[in-house]
C-alpha cells in the first residue's frame, strides 16, 4: 500500500506563485492571486536554452538540498533500501551535468542561478517531490525541443526571403526542405533530446520507488513553455535581478487536498477560488462557462466545470474521453501524472492557448488502466516501513561530501 501522505503531495501539488513578465517576482513569497495573461513574448534559442537551464539549476539544487539533509540512514528508517540513496546521488551528478553542459554552450548569456524552497521535509516527501519535479522535466524538455522548430524555419524562411528580395529575386517562402545548414538546429535538437531521455529513466525509476507505474503512458506529455514556466516559479525563491526571460506564468490554480489517486470518470477535482478569482480579475463574466482542460501524454481533455455553492470554488470530473481535435492520439483516459489549467476554451470552437487560459498549472495523479496497476514498492512490502535501518547502513559521502540528517 503507498502511503495516503506520498498521494495526497503528488495528487494535488499545483502551483502557488504567479510572475509577471519577463521574469519570476524578486521575491516568490510575495505572491500574487492573479496575474494578467497574454501573447507568447517572442523568444529565441538562448531564451530556450536559459530555459532548460533554469529548469537544470532546479533540479540539482533539489538533490543537493536533498541529499545534504538526509543520510543513507535516513532513507533506510522510512523503509527504503539503501540502493535508493545510492542512485539518488547518481541522479545528482546527472543533473550536475546537464548544468555544466549548458553552462559552456550559452558561456556569457547564460542565466544566474536562482534561490530555491522545496516542501520536502523528510525522506519520503523528498520522494514525493522528486516524482513531480521528475515528470515536469520529461514535460519541459518535451515542449521545449518542440519549441524551436518553428522558431528556426521562421528565422531562415524570413532570412532567405530578405537575401531575395535584396538580389530582385521573386520571394518563395520555400519551408522543407531547407537546404544545408542544418549542423545547428540538429545540434540543438540533440542536446535537448540527450537531457531528456536521461530525465525520463530518473523519472522512471523514481516513480518506481514512490510506488507508482513506472510508465503510466505511452506517450511523454510536452507542456509548453509558460505553462512549465508556471510549475518551475513554485520553487524560485529569489530570482536574480539580471536575468530575462519572455515566458509568463499563468495566474495561480489551486486543487484542494486529496487523500488518493484520482480514478477517470469517478473522482473529483476542486479548484479552490478559481471562479472568484478570474471574476474577479475580469477574465470572465457571471456566468460565463469555464472548461477543465487536463494533459495527459499526447492528448487533451476539457471538461466543463461546475460552480460551486460558494460562488467561489470550481469542481469538474476527471475526464475519461479525449477532444476530437487532433491530438487524440489513442481513446484511451488521463493516467499517471497529469496537467489542468483553466479556459474559456472547449476543445471544439476553440483550443487552449495563452489568451484564453485562466489559471494554471495543477498537477494530478491519475490512476493509470489496470492492466499497468501500481508498482509495489522497492522493498517489495510495507512492513519494514518506520523500522529501524539496516546495521550495514552507514550514512555514506556522496558527490556534495558527507551527508548529514536535516536539523530538527
């Protein structure tokens, strides 16, 4: 059985800081209940490069926390094996990795490191927040690598039309192929689909740890890169004066405690003040229909909300069936970790986009079909939970030196 507690942090997490543009608050607890929404500012490759930086300097200052506060002994007294531990420091010199890498490819223009806060309190909440924080990097770096397609086409289509023009040439807006020059956009490419498929194994196996399937889906879900932007401000405690970035995160959205996984067509969700909210900021009149639109691997499902008694809160069933706008890659439901934002868009007249979000992003766990049921967890039972560690158990160094239990 997993723990109610590892359930209730994966099943509800959502983001609780909303910055304006360009770039986080100086302060992440200065929040603010609504930010105002709008186009994608326009971005380039350094701007998505200092993207996944950021999302890199994140990571590792998550296990490097982590790993400084609780010792291999820690880890073992909340019933995981000592391999857990073992690994986790190898994910850390992954994560290292990835920051040096991007480091020397951006060298002067890249970003600062930022100061961060994390919930984790123990080991199985560093777990717990691991497993999200896992899944949103798959999501990113999904969403990411997608990004700079159109922007590169765009770049050399309008260059190549000015070089024309320029010669008295007729103007051909010549998209595939282009010819040469594709060492650049192939290297990029590859960096970010190198960092991914490392992030997903850690996914994979953290998830595995937590108790849950390994792999819910059969597809990775991108997000794009304010809705990512919006999840990875949780955690930005200060953000350096210096650094620019054109992303903008969405207004906050709230999901209320939820002690379980979330099964499609049965359970739930309630977004807390959602409506106030965005009536509130004059996103939306009385009345007005407001739609759940959830991500789950290629496929988005809106639902339509209900308002809630109090005239504040939202509420809206996990959706079980995907909208017929081509993205319903399989009919098959939501599972494992899944993305909603708030629209005025239903999935037929209209989709999704930055104008017309709400609020976002919350984060679900969602229970995946039967035939892909729970992974036990890596002890193989429960029993040893809360008992004391292994003898051979010794508190180990690790990449960041000795690691010490957290202060009480």
């Amino acid at each position: 059985m997993r723990s109610h507690s590892v359930l209730a942090v994966l099943a509800t997490f959502s983001t609780s800081l909303a910055a304006p543009a360009p770039a986080p608050a100086p302060e992440a607890d200065e929040h603010a209940a609504i930010a105002p929404r709008g186009a994608m500012q326009p971005y380039n490759d350094y701007d998505i490069l200092n993207f996944a930086l950021s999302l890199e300097y994140l990571g590792r200052a998550f296990y490097t926390q982590g790993l400084n506060n609780y010792s291999m002994e820690d880890f073992c007294n909340c019933g995981f094996d000592p391999s857990v531990y073992e690994n986790l420091q190898k994910i850390l010199v992954d994560e290292q990795n990835h920051v040096a890498f991007l480091e020397a490819v951006l060298e002067e223009d890249a970003v600062s490191e930022a100061a961060y806060q994390f919930p984790s309190t123990d080991p199985v909440t560093f777990i717990q927040f691991a497993a999200i924080l896992e899944g949103v990097a798959i999501s990113a770096f999904s969403g990411a690598a997608a990004a700079v397609l159109p922007f590169y086409y765009d770049s050399k289509v309008k260059k190549r039309a000015a070089e024309a023009e320029a010669r008295g040439e007729p103007v051909v807006e010549k998209r595939f192929p282009l010819d040469g020059d594709y060492d650049y956009l192939n290297g990029f490419v590859m960096a970010m689909d190198g960092i991914l498929g490392v992030e997903s194994q850690h996914a994979s196996y953290i998830r595995y740890v937590a108790g849950y399937p390994s792999f819910p889906n059969s597809f990775s879900t991108p997000l794009t890169l304010n809705a990512t932007w919006s999840i990875a401000t949780e955690s930005i405690k200060v953000w350096p004066a210096g650094n620019q970035l054109p992303f903008t995160a969405y207004p906050t959205l709230t999901l209320a405690p939820q002690e379980d996984v979330y099964i499609p067509g049965v359970s739930n969700v309630t977004f807390l003040n959602a409506y106030s909210n965005a009536l509130n900021a004059g996103l939306i009149s009385q009345g007005d229909p407001v739609y759940a639109v959830f991500f789950s691997g290629l496929n988005q499902y809106y639902t339509q909300t209900t308002v809630a008694a109090n005239n504040r809160d939202l509420t809206a069933t996990i959706p079980t069936t995907p909208a017929e706008n081509g993205f319903q890659y399989i009919q098959a439901p939501p599972s494992g970790q899944v993305y909603v934002l708030l629209s005025t868009a239903d999935g037929v007249n209209a989709l999704i986009e930055n104008s017309n979000t709400l609020s976002g992003v919350g984060i679900l766990e969602v229970e995946a079909a039967p035939a892909q049921g729970p992974n036990p967890p890596i002890l193989g039972n429960t029993e040893n939970i809360g008992k004391p560690a292994p003898k051979d158990a010794k508190a180990s160094k690790g990449p960041q030196g000795p690691q010490g239990k957290k202060d009480s």
